[in-house]
C-alpha cells in the first residue's frame, strides 16, 4: 500500500448480526458505548434502517447533519422513548399532539410539533449543533420506534437520539442492512446492527402538527385516511357489563350525532367523531340484550353485532370524553389511576343515575332508551363541531 493509499483508506464499521450474536445483550451496550463515545450506529426500527447519533455528542450530530443536505424532508428527527418524553421536550404541545403520539406511537409515524422560542423544556438543553440539525420553521419531528433494539437503546442512554432521515417513500429505502451506505457516511459510522428486513421496510408517516390542526407532510406505511381517524374525537360511553345502556349511549349518539351533521353514520369517523362503549365489570363478546336490539331496532338501529369489552387502562388512555350511566361508574374510573377526571363525566348532566333495565322486561327497558336519548340529545346538541 503506498502512502497516498494509505491516507486514502477508511475503517469499516464493525457489522454485529443481532440474532446470531451469543448476548444480545452485549450488542445493545456496545452501541450505547460507541455512540456515548461519538461514533455513529445505523440501527434498525420498524420502518428502515436509520443511522444514530448520541444527541448530547455535537460532532456526531454534525455528521448527520452533513448528510441530511437543505431538503426541510431530509432534516434528522430525534427519537425518544414514549410520548410522554416528548412533552419533556415540547411542554406547549396541544391536545390534538397528545392525542396523536399516544394513538400512533410506538409505531411507523413522524410527528412534527411546532417549538417556541421561549421553549422552556429539555429542547433547550440539548447541544447547538442539535437543534440546529433538528430544527426547521419553529418545529422539531420526532419518533418512538416499536423496534427493540432501538427501544432497548435508548433506554441505557441519559438522552435521546438524533436520527437520520428516511428516504423518499419512492426511492431506495434501507429496509435491510446491507443498503446502508457505508461509503458515503464515512469513518464516523462505527457500527451497523444487522436484525435483517425492517418489519415495513418503508418511510414513516410525517405528519406536522400545528395546534388543533394537522396536515400530512409525506405518506408512508401509515396512510391519510388512518391519521384522520387516529385524529377523531372519541366518544366513550361506560355502564356495568356493556350489554344493555352503554350499547344503547353509543348508537343512539351516533344517531343523534349524523343527523345533527346532516351525515350518515358511516361518515362520522370521515367528520371525526367516533362512538365506543365499554362495561367495568364487561367480559369480551357478549351481545346486546335481546330487549336492547328490539327496542333500538323499532328506531331502525341495529345492534345485533354488538360485542362487549370491559373497559380497560389502554382504553381509557386512548378515548378523548367518557360519559358514565351512573354515578358509582365515573367513582370507579376516578379511583382507576388514570389522569381522566377532566374528560369524564355522567350522562345526565345534573349527576343522576341511569338505573339498569335489566330483568325489568320491555317497559323497563324502553324507559331507560327514553332517558339515555333525552340526556343524549342535550350532549350532542353541545358538541362545538369540527
């Protein structure tokens, strides 16, 4: 080799396959070590690969930011553990992008959220050359991967990660190791994580957030039509078992709500409003009570596909109003731990319960419908449109 040659040769980055590897273990606090140090890692997540950079080392964020290039498409995002981090770093965001980040993350999605100058969370302490790279139009992207490497990561690192771009949906993408290009990323790419094929092996989804509003910045694994629905306002109506008032809350307030809108029901997730039910002491597939499908079905509603489901944490978590048929309900769900008191209420909105028909035969349950539809009528009268 001559002189010239050898000012000319460059290090390979070390290529660990993660399941042949005896400790995966061992792989994971070998990239939190090479990144820590400065070094970059292309590791998996659940749409391509994507090559790290630890986000408080300038020197590595400023190599990614040589590659990202003056595309606003091709700017790094920075990658966190869960949705809730993210509000460590954007402490303006607004209902609409806590909603989003909890229904989309962990999963194929890029949420841009807009940052202020006088921002007071962490975005402000991360590294110059950081925001620089992530910044563009006061907003700053961001991703919770689903893939456990990149999960795993993070969680040994004091800080996030700063991510290279994705590639356009039609070009190239780096579905699998072997299409990282080692060459043009040069001696600052230390190590490549090789956990073959990405699970979707195509970009995620951007979506910007501004405020109460939304608009799609680049398709990907996740389409428009998904995110309008993962942004609707869902409805949540709660009773016991999920067999005869709660059914009957949701459909007749999808009834009430299509006819207000002028809609048919169909096309109230297109209008972005959903209906759900739920029991707190439900099993999973019960139908609604015979009684229940006749009565609703002299209005023309059908709810002979009904099927029960308790209601649980992760629902909770996901439903933006929950509306309760008594009393003792909304006190479960306020002694269920969940931070939910400010969007959970009772039907009736002078607190009175909606007794439960049950065993009280066609009479009972028609008085009971007459009540949830008079007190169901108040609510979706006071609904400020969309």
């Amino acid at each position: 080799m001559t002189r010239q040659d050898s000012k000319n040769a460059r290090t390979m980055p070390e290529v660990v396959e993660f399941r042949a590897s005896a400790d995966p273990r061992d792989v994971i606090h070998r990239a939190v070590e090479v990144l820590s140090g400065g070094g970059l890692v292309a590791i998996p997540t659940d749409t391509v690969y994507a090559v790290a950079a630890f986000g408080l080392n300038e020197d590595a964020v400023a190599s990614l930011l040589d590659l990202a290039g003056p595309d606003p498409l091709n700017r790094p995002v920075l990658a966190v553990k869960s949705c809730e981090e993210v509000r460590d770093y954007v402490t303006n965001i607004s209902r609409l992008g806590r909603k989003l980040s909890q229904r989309c993350w962990p999963g194929p999605v890029t949420l841009g959220f807009e940052i202020t100058e006088n921002e007071t969370g962490l975005t402000a302490s991360l590294p110059k050359t950081a925001r620089q790279a992530l910044f563009d139009a006061n907003s700053m992207r961001f991703r919770v991967s689903a893939n456990p490497i990149a999960t795993s990561i993070l969680e040994l690192l004091p800080a996030p990660l700063v991510l290279s771009a994705e590639p356009d949906d039609d070009a190239e993408t780096a579905g699998s190791a072997a299409e990282i290009d080692a060459e043009k990323l040069g001696d600052a790419l230390k190590m490549i994580i090789d956990d073959g094929p990405c699970r979707y092996r195509k970009p995620s989804t951007i979506i910007d957030v501004a405020a109460e509003q939304w608009s799609l910045v680049r398709d990907g694994v996740v389409s428009e039509k998904t995110i309008s629905r993962l942004a609707t306002e869902i409805y949540l109506f709660v009773c016991t078992g999920n067999t005869c008032r709660s059914p009957m809350a949701e459909a007749l307030f999808r009834k009430l709500l299509a006819e207000r809108l002028q809609c048919s029901e169909d096309e109230l997730v297109n209008q972005g409003y959903l209906s759900l039910s739920a029991g707190i002491a439900a099993g999973y597939g019960a139908p609604a009570s015979p009684e229940s499908v006749e009565i609703l079905g002299q209005m023309g509603i059908d709810l002979s596909a009904h099927a029960s489901q308790p209601l649980t944490a992760q629902l909770l978590g996901q439903v933006d109003h929950v509306y309760t048929m008594t009393k003792s309900h909304l006190s479960a769900i306020a002694s269920s731990g969940r931070n939910v008191e400010n969007q959970s209420f009772t039907l009736a909105a002078d607190g009175s319960d909606i007794s439960d028909p049950i065993g009280g035969g066609l009479a009972e349950y028609q008085r009971c419908k007459d009540e949830i539809e008079r007190h169901m009528t108040e609510l979706v009268s006071s609904i400020e449109l969309r």
